[in-house]
C-alpha cells in the first residue's frame, strides 16, 4: 500500500538543484520528486535541514573581501 507523504515544491536555477540534489543523495530522505531542470518536491520535514545546509554550503563557497584583508596571504 502506497504511503503518502507531504512535500514541499520547490523553484529553484540549475545550480541550486545540484546541491539540494548532493544533499539528498547523503541521507536519501530529502527528495521526494526530481521533476525538471528547476523544480523539485522535497519532504516536507527536510526543509529547515536543507536551508541550514545550502546556507553553510553557499557561505563556504561564497568570495568574502574581508578574508582577504585578515589574511594577505590568500
């Protein structure tokens, strides 16, 4: 028998996908729906989880100035 579960949908560019979709394929409990290019459905109880993780994500690979003035050597 088939279990329902809520998901959120999700709009979001190429880019984004791609690390929602490394995310999911840690803990395969994210990803409900991989639909197209730009749209996913994820579970709904993930969504926090995969805030907090594209934000620590985007944060490291984010170019900060700031870094360069506290370490020249960069």
């Amino acid at each position: 028998m088939p279990r329902a579960v809520k998901g959120v949908f999700v709009e979001c560019d190429p880019s984004i996908k791609s690390l929602v979709l490394n995310i999911d394929a840690k803990s395969h409990n994210v990803v409900i729906a991989d639909l197209d290019d730009e749209h996913l459905v994820i579970d709904e109880r993930q969504v926090d989880n995969v805030k907090r993780q594209l934000d620590a994500q985007l944060a490291e690979n984010t170019f900060n100035p700031a870094e360069l003035e506290n370490n020249p050597e960069k």
